[in-house]
C-alpha cells in the first residue's frame, strides 16, 4: 500500500477511532506541540463499500474525489475496485498516479477548460460529462475519442447543496443537444444526473432515472448507442442524516429494474462523495486562547448556566482550514469535550473559534459548556466529507494533519475484494461481489463465498 508508514497504524478489531485519539493525545501531551489532527478510520469506508455493494448491486461506484482527496481514501478505494469521478487534471493525475484504468474514471464536470480536455485526451480519460452546445463543440475539436454522457438537470430543492443551478440540461434540451452530437460526430453513450449533496428526497433519484429513461429513447432515434446510466451522489455519509442510505437504494433498486432491466445491457454507476468518507473522520483540536467576557446581567431563571461570564476558546484549526465545511457544506459541528467533565462544574455560554485573524473565523457559538482550559481537546466526530478538500494555508496555517487507521480484519477483507475484482490468472471463473452471498453487519464480514470458490 502505498500510504505512508508514518501515517499509517494497523489496529485490531474492535478498534474505534477515539482509541487512536486517545493514543495520539497522549503521547504529544508531553510537548507543547499540540497540533491540531485527524484519524481516519479506513475500516469505515470499506465497510460503506460493501455496503454500497450489498444495497444497489447493479451499480458500481465511482468515488467523487472532490469529496476527499486524501490518499489514504483514494488508496483504499482504488485498491478495492471502485471507479472515480474526476473534475479537473489534478484529479485524474492523482487518481492515475496510483495506478486507476482509465475505464475506471469518469471525467464528470461538464465544463470544462479546453486545455483540461486535451489532457484528458491524452491520458486515454474518454468518459466525460456534458450539458450544453458548446462543450459538444470544443469537445468534437480536442477529443476524438470522447465518450459523453449527457448530465441532465434534477429537481434539487429538497438538497443541502443545489447543484442543478448551475449543470444539468433541462429535458427539452436534450433532443436539440443529441442531435448536435450526432452532426458533430461526438458519441454519446449516457446520462447522468446529480440530486444535489444531502439529498432529503430519495424520490428525486426515482424521478430522475425515469427521466434518463426518455433521454435513451431520444438518444437512440439519433443512433447514439446508449450503455451508461450514471446516477451521480447525494447520498448520505453518517448515520444521523434526514433518510438513511438503505431508504435511497430501496427506492433507486425498483426504479433501475423498471425503466433500465437487466435485459437493457445498461452499465449503471454512481457517483458518491460524502457517504464514503463523512463518518470516516474524527477531528482533534487543541485550545490555543481563551479570554472571558464579563456580562452585566446577573439573575437568571436558567440555575444551570453561570450568566455571569461567557468564554471564547481559540482552537488550532477554523473555518479556512477543516471547519471550511460551515461555509461550503452548511455543516453545523459539534464538538465532544475530550475530558468528562464533573457533574457539580458550573457551565457558561461558550463561542469556538479558529486561530486566524479574521472575525469570519467562528467555529460555533451557544454552547453550553464546563470551563476549559488551554491545551485541553475537544472532538469533532464526521468530518471527513468537504473538510480537509477544501482546506487553506490562509494566514500561514497549515492543513491537518491525518492519521490513518486500519483495522486488520479490514485490511483482510481489501485482499479479498482486490482478488474478487480481478481474475486471478489461470482460473475460469470471475468471483466478483456482485455475484457473492455478501453478508454483511455492524463488524466486518467476510464473503464467506469468495473463501469457497478456491480462488483463496
Ligand atoms: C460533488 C459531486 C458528487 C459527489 O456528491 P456527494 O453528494 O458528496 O455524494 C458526485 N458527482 C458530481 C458530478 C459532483 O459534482
């Protein structure tokens, strides 16, 4: 594997990521060097991946990487046989980098710069999305090879983050752009959509296929020979979420076999982000400052909190680093208090905030909580989707550093799956796990079937 040893920690079964912190916080509480860290728990985000594979299991999944680049996350999806969704060149030199097929990227930003195309064309990337005349246009001129899928726009409205304000054709744009590909020679083999990210209306997914399903039949009166149905992300990445993932598949599942069935040959894939890496991440921060403010009201109905002062904690990471979340993702973090606090502690109105200078900078404010004290911990649990992705250097503080744990029995069942994707040479069968008995609950399982057909 190619994650580095330094970062890198074998756990047992029945590790959780808080033991690490506490292994971690330990060790440097001897120093002043208390810097801000995260643990990834790569255990998480294999057992989303069987669980991906066990709820929708005609879809095959390509990792959103914009969601969370980090290559802890990359690598262990990679090595168990996901595709992935790229955005710009960076992605796809970082996911080419470690060694992905082509076939295994979708290139799914439907505007792209010209110069991006071309080098997309050049790394054999020929998947791509698209949603208006121009891009047919700029592809038929630098990428000859371009296999497109046409993004077509959701109803989002029910979403945390809209995204088909800005991509997705409308339905009666389709004809008009299909027929354009055909004149300009552009293939296109697909349709994609994306719901918006935190999606609260699984219907949207079930809509949305029915849709794809009339741009086929368009598609196909142009002779476009369509095979990809891309069903994009929005699923949800932690177990707190509006609708559970298990309610999404049960909808997408009946949905897929009514307007694309088997019998349809349609390859269907999807493009998940947050329900890979949110649940995967915990967040340590270190109190930096602290300055009391003193108020003028005394006397409250409220016996719990002292009224008499509110607190404000400076943390060593903010909202231009990890916590960039609170802006781009509407993320509301909360944070855990590291040590318990005695139950008799008085308890004051607390504000948290990151170590810039900028007024901006506010983690979250209204807390309740028992007086702390610098170098003391607090956290943050689910933090592992558009937080270190978009995270700055601005005023010279560095990104967070990440700790990656593995669990052995996880690490045992990514041999398992890389063998399962990849037929072993000299054996006729191909074991995949689409097609393996997977049972799979809260820990680990193995595909007890993959252990039967004597490929191990
Ligand atoms: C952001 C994005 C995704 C991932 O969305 P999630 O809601 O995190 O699953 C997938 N596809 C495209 C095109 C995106 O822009």
């Amino acid at each position: 594997m190619y994650i580095q040893e330094s970062e890198f920690t074998m756990v047992e079964e029945g590790f959780v990521a808080r033991d690490l912190m506490e292994e971690i916080i330990n060790d440097v509480s001897q120093t002043d060097d208390r810097d801000a860290f995260f643990v990834a728990d790569l255990g998480d985000v294999v057992k989303k991946h069987l669980r991906f594979l066990k709820a929708l299991p005609r879809v095959k999944p390509f990792y959103a990487v914009k969601c969370n680049s980090s290559r802890g996350v990359v690598q262990i999806l990679a090595e168990m046989g996901a595709g992935f969704d790229c955005a710009s060149k960076t992605e796809i030199e970082l996911v080419q980098g470690i060694g992905v097929k082509s076939e295994h990227i979708i290139y799914a930003n439907p505007c792209k710069q010209i110069s991006q195309i071309k080098y997309a064309a050049k790394s054999g990337v020929n998947k791509m999305t698209f949603d208006n005349e121009v891009e047919l246009s700029k592809i038929s001129r630098n990428h000859p090879n371009a296999k497109m899928v046409l993004r077509i726009a959701t109803d989002d409205s029910k979403s945390s983050g809209r995204l088909s304000v800005k991509f997705g054709a409308p339905l009666k744009a389709c004809r008009h752009l299909l027929e354009m590909a055909k004149n300009l020679n552009v293939e296109v083999i697909g349709v994609s959509f994306h719901v918006g990210t935190g999606c609260s209306d699984p219907q949207a997914y079930a809509q949305s296929i029915a849709d794809a399903r009339l741009v086929f039949e368009m598609a196909s009166e142009f002779g476009h020979k369509m095979s990809i149905l891309d069903i994009g992300g929005g699923f949800p990445g932690t177990e707190d979420s509006k609708i559970r993932f298990q309610e999404i598949a049960d909808l997408i599942n009946p949905a897929l076999d009514l307007y694309f069935p088997e019998s349809s040959a349609v390859d269907i894939i999807a493009e998940p982000g947050r329900y890979y890496v949110a649940s995967a991440f915990s967040l340590a921060v270190n109190i930096i400052a602290k300055k009391e403010v003193q108020m003028e009201t005394s006397g409250s109905d409220d016996e719990e909190i002292d009224l008499n002062k509110t607190i404000m904690y400076y943390v060593n990471d903010g909202v231009y680093g990890s916590f960039n979340c609170i802006f781009f993702d509407h993320a509301h973090p909360k944070p855990i208090l590291h040590k318990k606090p005695s139950p008799d502690q008085p308890i004051y109105s607390s504000s948290l905030w990151g170590p810039t200078c900028d007024g901006l900078d506010k983690i979250a404010e209204h807390l309740n909580l028992p007086e702390l004290y610098v170098g003391d911990w607090l956290l943050f649990n689910n933090m592992g989707a558009y937080t270190v992705a978009a995270s700055s250097t601005f005023n010279g503080f560095q990104q967070t550093r990440i700790h990656y744990a593995m669990p052995r029995g996880a690490w045992a069942a990514v041999q398992l799956l890389k063998r399962g994707f990849q037929q072993p040479e000299g054996k006729e069968t191909v074991c995949t796990p689409m097609s393996c008995g997977w049972e799979i609950s809260d820990s680990l399982c193995f595909p007890h079937t993959l252990t039967s057909t004597g490929i191990i």
